[in-house]
C-alpha cells in the first residue's frame, strides 16, 4: 500500500493480537472510560464505548467527564438462545446494565449502559452462558445470522449448523479475550498467530448472512458475504454465494454508498467453509486500509471488479463456482403469530418494537420473556428484524406460552397496524456515538402520524415497510425500507422511498433534510395516490417506482433481480 | 521602665561576629530609638519565613503575653485586637501563636492574656495541641507569680462548649496563678463577649503595668499585619461571576462551584486562606417564621440602639438557621412548656436537640407568644461563614472561587436550609455577595516549593487542594503533589473530576486515589486508601511531605488520624505510642496541617 494507512491500522498492528492496554484501562479509576486506542480495540471484544448524549452538555459544565458506559453486544449465531441463558442475560440486563435487553437488526443482544467496573463481570458471566462477546463488533467477521424460523423443513436445521460453524470458525484466535476478561493467564513473549486475521485484521467489519428462500428476514444482499440456501425436496443442495453488499454512506459524500450483494454462483454444502474462508481473505488482502470509509467489501469488487474478485476467488479455492440456482424471495419480514413447524412443534413470533425488552407500566416485556423463559422448555431466536420468536413449543403448551404473553403486553402483534408490525429503528440517541437524529426513541410517536395519514387514506392495512435511522451508517438497514427516515441533524431527516418488501430493491431519496412535517406532507399525496391507484397485491415502494414517483433507472449497485 | 532584654537573658541565634556588630550598632541608643529598631527589624521579618518562635523583646516582668491558639481564625483576630490596643496604650505587649510559644518562657511569663477556640466534641485547635498538652502535664511550672485571663471561644449548640478555655482557665489556678478577671465565654457571636472583655484586659494590663496614661506609641514585636480596606467588619460586595453546580443530577447533594471577582477590593489571598461570607437567611425561612409567630415584618424594632423593620433584622441581622443553647432556653421560658424545659436540662437530650434541630422547629413543636422585641434580643445575631477557598489567585488572578456544598433537607416534615449554603445557592451572576479574607496560616503550602504534598480532601474538603495544585502547578514547584479524595457515587459526586484528570495529564498532580463510599458493596472511605498506601505514604513523609486534611471534624479528620498513626506504627516500625508522639510532632512542626469543620 503506497499511500499512509489509517491510524486504526497502527492501532491493530500494535495491539499484540488486540490486547492494546484494555486491562490497564480498566483499572484506571480516575475515568469511567479508556482511552480511544484501547476503544478501538475494545470493539473486537464485544462493546464499545459511550457516553449518554442527553448529558454530555451538562455534565461538561459540571465539570464532570461524559457520562461513559458500555455497550456490549453478545454473539449468537443464528440468534439461537436457550431458556437458561436467556435467564441469564436478564439478569445481567437488570444487575449490570440500564434494565433493558436490546435485540439487535444482526440477531443478538446488546446491553447498554454498563458501567467500566461492571463490564468484566458482565463478559464472564455471557462466557460462562456459553456464550460469547468476542468479535461482536470490530473488524472482523461479526454474528453470522440465519433466517429465524425453524418453520420448513429439515434443510433449515442444517442450514442453521452452517451459519454456527461459520461463525465459531471465522472467530478470531487470540487468547486476548480471555485474558482480559476471564482471568487468562498473561501473555509471555510473542503473541499467539492468527491464521486468517494475521495482525491487522480485516480492513473492516464483515458480516455474513444466510438466508433460506422464500423468507428474506436476514437481508440477504446486505451482507457482505450472503448465503442464499437452496433446497430441493427437503434437502439442502448447497448455496448461492453473494458478495459485495453493506448499508452503510456517508452524507453528502457520492463515493459512499449503500449496495446490494452480486450473486456470484453456487456452492455445495462441503465447498461452503473454504469459500466463506476465502472471500474474507482476499478481502482481508485486497481490501482498502488507507480510508476506512472505503474499506468495505463493496468498494473493493467496485473498484477491482467483481469479475476480477471471482477470478481471484476461484484461482485461491482451485475449483469454479456453478452457476447460481434459481430462488424466490417473498418478503423480508417476520411472520407473527404461531405457526406449526414441520416436527409438529410450534412456533410463536411476538412483535418487541425497536427491540427493546423493558418495563414500562403495562408492557412488562422484560418480565413477561423472563416468565417465559421458565415456563418453556424450546428455545428462543432473535430475528434480524427485532423480534422474538418462542421457538418449538409442542401443541399442548400453547396455552400456557399465550397466557404469560397475554399478561405481560407481549400480544401487541395482534393489535398492532400493519406498518407498526414492520418497522425497524436503530438505537441511535441517547447512547450510539454516531447518531445525527433519533431513531428507537422517536418510532412510536412517528408511527401514530403515518398511521393516522395511512387511516385517513383507508390503508390503515397496507403492509409498508418503514425504517428509520439515526445516521447514514444504517443499521437499521434503511435502504432497503419502502419508506425510510435516515437522520441528518436533531428532527431532520433524509425521506427515501421506493424499496420492495423483499429486500432486492434500494429505495432512493425523494426529500432531502427535512423535517416531520414535511416527511408528513411528502406521504399524504402518495397514499393517496397508492390508495386509488396500486394493483392487486401491490406493494407501496413497487407502486412508486411503476408511477415514476422514484427514479426507475436500474443502479449499477444493485443486483438484477434473478428470479426462478 | 521598659527595658530591651539583656542579651544574655535569650538564647541568641546570632553567630558571635554578628552579635558584636549588632552590640556595637546598638550601644548609646536611648530607649525610644532602641524599640523603634526592634520594630523596624520585627517588620523586615515579617516579610520573611517566620521562624518558628520569636524572641521575647521585654522582660517578661515588665509586658504582657497575648497568647492564642486559633483554627478558623476568631481567637487569632480577637487577640489581634487586643494586641493593637495593648500597643495603642503604649504598653509593652507580644502576640504569640500557641504553637510559636516557648514553653520554657512560661515560668517567668508575668501577665498573660489567653484566647482560645474549642473545636467540635471539645477539641483544642490544632495549633495549640502541643502547648495545651504541656499546661496539663506534670511537666508544667508552678506559676506563683503568673496573672492572667482566658477568653473562651466556642459554639454554643456544640455541648462541649469553650471546653478548652475552661479547662485552661482552671489549670492555670490550680498551677499557683492568679486571675485578672474570671473566665469569659463567647459565642459564636463572639464579639458581644470579646469586646467587653478585651477592653477590660486593656484595663487590668494598664492597671498591672501603671503604664502612663498618655505615652508614645510602642510598636509591637511582631507586627500584626496591617488591615485591608475590607475586613470581616467592613466587608467587600464581590460580583458572582459563576454559580455552576458540579455534582450530576442523580446526585443526593448538591454541591456548588462558586467564583467571585475581587477586583478592586484590595483583597488578596493564598493558597489555605478562607472566605468569610456575611449570608442572608432565605426570604421563605423568614416568610415562615413570621408566619409561624403572626410577626408583622414591616414592625420597626429596636435592639441596642438600631431600629429596623422586624424582617430586616431576621433576614440580614439574626441567627435563624442555628439552635443554640441560649435561644432554646429562653423559647422554654416564652413557651412555658414544660416537657421542653424538662429537656434542656438534661445534658443528653439538650445535645441531641441542638444537634437535630433548627431554631424554627422548637418554634413549630412549642408554640410560643413571641414579641418581636424580644425575640431578636433573644437570638443571637447573625455570623459569617467561611469557606475554603478553592483557588490560586496565581492562576485566577482577582476572582476567587469556592466549593458550597448546599445544605437543603427535609426533616420534621418540613424543608430545612443552610443560611449561607441557600444563599450562595440563590445567588445569580452579577449577584453581590459580602464577603472578606480569613488568613489562615496553620494551613500553609511548604515554603520550600522541592517539599512533596500529601492531601485529604473528600466531599468539599477538596476545595483548597484545587487551589494548592493550581498554586503548585503556576509557580512551578518542584515537590509532588498527591492527592486523597472521596465522596459517596464516582459518577455523580466526583468534584472537579475533568480538572483532575487534566492536571495529571500536565504533571500538576502525581498521584490521585479515590474513595467512593456508596458504589461498591462496603463502603471505602478515603482512610482505607491511606492504609492501602501506608508505605508509599510512610516513605513520602519520611522524606520531608507535607500532610494536609480537609473537610469534615467529626468522623473524617478522626479516621484519617488513627490511619496515620497505623500506617506509621506499621511502616515506621514504632510502637503505637511513638507513632502517635511521631504525629503529635508533625502536627507541632506544621508539616501536619488540618482544616476540617
């Protein structure tokens, strides 16, 4: 690399295998912090470091330093939790953390608001769940995520395995972790070698995603690296392999951008570990470690060509990927309400707004999922969209599972409007360094508006998908919502409008930096519009695009829609 | 006459060169000439380091001993006072600190006039520890030919009242001396005991050394530093210029960051000095106390030749917040209660009551037919408070800068205040505080800047460490600085914690331990952290630290001392007696400093 490397590189390569002086900085009694270094660091191991933004003003006139805590984020692969960790982590949330549990758009936890001193508790306890935080953020390849529903068939639970084994395998190998959180014995000498990551890393986050057709849930062409399963009669044949796809831009910066994943062929269940292997690796070579901001895997297949990638791919595997075998995607939500699995086990998927398990007067989610979690003998999985499942419950327990529900609020999806049951907020304010405006904590009172605009247009029903961002950096996977508010600066709001509901299509922007009440004023003529003039069955972002309202033009950036 | 003492009759410092050159200077000179070259010299060294005691000037026969021993600086400025009369009198007169006393000087002392403050439970201020201990020992002279009087300083809602100047006054008679006048005792008003009394010692010292009535004047020996414009009794409105609270919001107190411009004052201070505040009481407590008394407050009121409407005087001129004895008792006799009359005179329950309640809720639980005359002639007037200064004016320049922690609680179902705390509190920018310099000598930074520091400071105890480090850190003195600090939760109470974390990044302070007593499961006070240090601490002050403790008297300052004589007993390899001797020294050297209220 000829040009200066980014200082997080310099950071990474004198980490000593991520170690830096994360322990040193705990100790510190003189700061609820640690230094940015070691906060760069930190993210490799599960958490990062905040302040609580509503304060920071306050707190500096009072001559305090920023109210720090961490966030700190669990990695489950396919968001699969036991009813005992589950127990556990509640405990964690109500002794360590603000009294919350905050299910993740990646399938996991996160706990906010745990103090410097409590944080070494908090992991070892996550790691004696068995359990882990390692590699929960941090430029490495994150929670591999798994479409939710163990509804169809017996290909789901293998599908399942892949994205476990994936994820444990692609985890990084230093003894850091443990070190630093579970009393490991100190390093001596050299610091163990990582096979993959080598010192550095990768240039950037990678997140890996495996989809099984026809449920989009995890946003397939999201990820940078995207699995698409495909089964034929019940049986697992192997995957589609899609590259190159992340939601995150810069404002006001056009060699930024969100991008679909390019499907680059087909893989058989035996080829899938060496070619995951293998795309992180030439990403790790190829990838952009000069600008951070360019350093994901979109930018290098753009800039290098995603012949170029495959050619690479394929000399360092030694076999050509098959040609991709056809799919189908319906949509990308969830599916609320029991549904009977193939076993004849049942499935319950309940509706957690924004994610947040709390107590808040009559919604007594936090409580209601702990009763849950000892009454219930199945499992738990965290859905990409937020949302909860209560995962393999025979037919006779039904009864019991609906009565806790009942008894905690947690039946909103029953009651809910059609785009409430949809939407997707990031955590943005009061803790996430990065947010520009609010996100989680504005969705419910910018739900009831575009519900009521929605009513007073008789599509009180309509299934639209709304998302809503507090930054650009879209977590909440925005760019890929029929209607999505990505923030700008404190109630101001990018509008972006024309997605599909399953996740194949990127919205555009239609207002830029604007408030509610012209984000408002923008929707009332196009429901109006969809009200009197949308086909059989179709849906609001096809609307907008089939009337010209958002540019029709196919984006380079996004993949032909490959159908069956 | 008075006569310059015979050279043999002090040990002399000088070298014998000097002592030759000085006699020959001096040989011929009339008595006139010879005390105004005392004076002169006394001056010049004022300006100096002081040596830790100063040769008496006249025989001990033919002057008189102003002696005291001070911690918030009352009896240092009564003593003052009298000193200035005594040498306005043309009477020969030496003010002497407690601590710079020679304790051998005693035996020919001929009329000594003593004030002295009793601290808290009854305890001595520390400059006088030393020398009060010396009075009641075995050790101490018969003092057959001694005069003397003893002006005791004390609180009176404290049941220890003016313990130590009773306990002097005593000891001195049964020591052979003869009193010049009884004990008098003072209150926290003092000055309605302290005047009197000072003009009756200018009295009995006239009348002791049949001085002449109208005579030249007689500097004193050690000058007494000459008086700012502005001064306790004459104090300067100073412009608030910030009123920043800096405990969080979640915090159970709060604690105020007050800075005040002095310019144009003529005031100045150092490191270790206090500000007097002259409070008003809160407008809603006076509200409620003539309400509670059905007081017309626009009813002028006479009271020693003033009149003011009855709200005036409870708002700027009386004591509202503070029960003393003297108030309870006579609210026993205005309420003719007798469960409270009954309660006052049983020392316990008196002290529990001074301790827990303010004078309005005696008013509230006895109802009384109060006049208004006769209330504000029955309370005691109202008295600065002091602050610890939290500034270097080297740093600061002419503003000075205050940590209030605000006193404000429920008790009895009702909302109590602090008379300054509430004020400071209410006050704006650009509001005018009253205020004025307390010196404070005992609590001084080492005058040899290579000297490393050691500070306790918790809660609001830190204030004057913030000025020590600024003043330390400006001046760029060589010692280290260290640093004990504590308070109840790290992220809410943690005073000043971004100026900290700043001046370890600048080298300006070395070390900081903290204590943090409600964020673990035991409580962690800041004496723990002194014994977790016990060595590191130990090799400092055995290599010359000073020691410096600030904050609360009655458990704090306690712990902290039964730490440094562990830690010293333990890492000094002493026994505990000598440990606690080791201290006792320290403490005498002033190397051991204490500012704790």
């Amino acid at each position: 690399m000829s040009a200066a490397q980014s200082d997080f590189e310099r950071i990474k390569a004198a980490s000593r295998q991520l170690r830096g002086s994360i322990a040193e900085g705990l100790r510190d009694p003189v700061t609820g912090g640690i230094s940015d270094d070691d906060g760069k660091l930190l993210k490799f191991h599960g958490s990062y470091q905040q302040d609580d933004r509503d304060l920071r003003e306050e707190r500096r006139r009072q001559k305090l330093e920023p109210a720090y805590s961490f966030m700190l984020r669990a990695r489950l692969p396919g968001g699969v939790v036991t009813p005992a960790q589950w127990l556990e982590y509640d405990r964690l949330a109500r002794e360590y953390a603000n009294g919350t549990l905050r299910i993740t758009t990646r399938q996991t936890f996160q706990w906010h608001g745990i103090i410097k001193r409590r944080l070494k508790p908090t992991i070892a306890a996550i790691h004696a769940s068995l359990a882990s935080t390692i590699a929960a953020c941090g430029d490495v390849v994150r929670n591999v995520v798994s479409t939710a529903n163990p509804v169809e068939t017996q290909a789901h639970g293998e599908a399942y395995a892949w994205a476990a084994r994936l994820s444990d395998e692609l985890a990084p190998r230093t003894r850091a972790y443990h070190e630093i959180w579970l009393d490991g014995e100190p390093l001596v000498g050299e610091p163990e070698v990582e096979p993959l990551y080598g010192t550095t890393y990768l240039p950037r986050k990678f997140k890996i995603g495996l989809a099984i057709p026809p449920l989009n849930d995890v946003d397939v062409f999201s990820q940078d690296l995207g699995l698409i399963a495909i089964a034929e009669d019940g049986v697992l044949r192997g995957f589609n392999i899609a590259v190159g796809g992340s939601m995150g831009a810069t404002h006001g910066d056009p060699s930024t951008y969100p991008r679909l994943a390019s499907v680059l062929g087909f893989v058989t269940p035996e080829q899938l570990f060496a070619t995951a292997e293998a795309v992180v690796a030439v990403q790790r070579d190829w990838g952009n470690r000069v600008e951070r901001k360019h350093a994901r895997l979109k930018y290098t297949l753009d800039h290098r060509g995603v012949d170029n990638f495959k050619a690479e791919l394929e000399k360092r595997l030694g076999f050509a990927l098959e040609t991709a075998r056809p799919y189908r995607f319906e949509h990308n939500g969830d599916r609320y309400g029991w549904i009977e699995g193939h076993d004849g086990r049942w499935h319950l998927t309940l509706h957690i707004e924004s994610g947040r398990l709390a107590d808040r007067g009559e919604q007594r989610w936090l409580s209601g999922l702990r009763e849950l979690a000892l009454a219930h003998q199945g499992d738990f999985r965290l859905t990409c969209n937020q949302n909860v499942i209560v995962a393999n419950v025979p037919a006779q327990e039904r009864g019991r599972i609906d009565a806790i529900v009942e008894a905690h609020g947690l039946d909103s999806y029953r009651r809910n409007g059609a785009i409430r049951s949809h939407a997707v907020a990031c955590v943005a304010l009061p803790t996430c360094g990065l947010a520009m405006a609010e996100a989680e904590r504005y969705l419910p009172a910018l739900t009831d508006k575009v519900e009521a605009l929605l009513a007073k247009h008789g599509l009180a029903d309509a299934p639209i998908l709304l998302r809503i961002s507090g930054c650009p950096n879209g977590c909440s996977r925005p760019y890929l919502g029929e209607i999505a508010l990505v923030g700008r600066g404190p109630g101001r709001y990018d509008l972006r409008l024309g997605a599909d509901f399953s996740g194949q299509r990127l919205n555009r922007v239609y207002r830029e930096n604007v408030d509610e009440a012209a984000i408002l004023a923008a929707l009332d003529p196009l429901f109006a519009g969809y009200a009197q003039e949308r086909q059989p069955g179709e849906g609001f972002g096809d609307f907008l695009q089939r009337s010209g309202t958002v540019d029709a033009a196919p984006d380079r950036r996004i993949p032909l829609e490959v159908t069956a | 006459m008075n006569a310059v003492v015979s050279h043999e009759s002090l040990a002399s410092p000088l070298a014998a060169d000097k002592a030759a050159q000085l006699h020959r200077l001096l040989e011929g000179l009339a008595p006139h000439e010879l005390y105004w070259v005392a004076a002169r010299s006394a001056a010049l060294a004022a300006r100096g380091p002081q040596p830790a005691q100063l040769p008496a000037a006249a025989a001990a026969t033919e002057r008189v001993t102003v002696l005291y021993g001070s911690q918030t600086g009352n009896a240092k400025r009564v003593a003052e006072q009298l000193a200035k009369k005594l040498e306005a009198a043309g009477l020969p007169a030496r003010l002497v600190r407690a601590d710079a006393y020679v304790q051998r000087e005693l035996a020919q002392e001929r009329q000594l006039f003593l004030v002295i403050s009793t601290q808290g439970e009854g305890e001595p201020p520390d400059d006088a520890r030393g020398l009060i201990d010396f009075i009641a020992s075995r050790r101490a002279p018969r003092l057959p030919s001694l005069r003397y009087a003893v002006l005791g300083l004390g609180d009176s809602s404290y049941p220890q009242f003016c313990a130590i100047g009773r306990q002097l006054d005593a000891r001195l008679a049964e020591l052979g001396a003869t009193r010049l006048d009884a004990l008098a005792e003072a209150d926290v008003d003092l000055d309605e005991v302290a005047t009197p009394w000072t003009a009756a010692a200018l009295e009995r010292a006239r009348e002791v050394l049949k001085a002449p009535a109208a005579t030249v004047r007689t500097p004193l020996l050690q000058a007494v530093p000459s008086h700012a414009v502005h001064d306790r009794e004459n104090p300067f409105a100073a412009t608030v210029l910030a009123n920043q609270r800096i405990v969080s919001r979640d915090s159970e107190r709060e604690v105020l960051h007050v800075e005040l411009s002095l310019e144009g004052s003529g005031l100045s201070y150092r490191p270790g000095d206090a500000l007097g505040v002259w409070p008003r009481n809160p407008p809603a407590l006076v509200q409620q106390w003539l309400e509670l008394l059905r007081l017309d407050g626009e009813a002028e009121v006479s009271h020693n030749g003033r009149t003011l409407p009855l709200a005036r005087w409870l708002t700027e001129e009386r004591e509202l917040t503070r029960l003393a004895r003297g108030f309870a008792l006579a609210h026993a006799r205005v309420s003719n209660d007798a469960g409270l009359t009954q309660a006052l005179e049983d020392p316990v329950a008196l002290s529990a009551l001074l301790d827990s309640h303010q004078p309005i809720d005696l008013l509230r639980r006895y109802p009384a037919p109060w006049d208004a005359a006769a209330l504000v002639a029955a309370l005691r007037p109202l008295t600065p408070r002091l602050y610890s200064i939290a500034s270097s004016s080297a740093v600061v320049g002419d503003e000075v800068h205050l940590t209030v922690s605000t006193v404000d609680y429920e008790a009895f179902g009702e909302r109590h205040w602090g008379a300054a705390s509430a004020f400071l509190a209410a006050s704006a920018e650009d509001g005018r505080i009253p205020v004025f310099i307390e010196a404070n000598e005992r609590f001084r930074l080492p005058a040899d800047a290579a000297r490393d520091v050691i500070m306790i400071g918790p809660g609001t105890g830190v204030a004057p460490f913030r000025g020590f480090v600024q003043e330390r850190h400006e001046t760029g003195a060589g010692g280290r600085n260290w640093l004990f600090f504590g308070n109840r939760h790290f992220a809410e109470d943690f005073l000043y914690q971004v100026e900290w974390q700043e001046a370890l990044k600048q080298g300006a302070l070395h070390r900081l331990d903290l204590a943090f007593s409600r964020d673990g499961a035991g409580k962690v006070y800041v004496q723990h952290r002194l014994r977790e240090h016990g060595k590191e601490l130990y090799a400092w002050l055995s290599g010359g630290a000073h020691l410096y403790v600030c904050g609360d008297a009655t458990h704090m300052a306690k712990d902290v001392h039964a730490a440094l004589i562990d830690i010293a007993a333990e890492h000094g390899g002493l026994s505990r007696e000598d440990a606690a001797a080791w201290l006792a020294e320290l403490l005498q050297q002033g190397r051991y400093a204490r500012d704790v209220y």
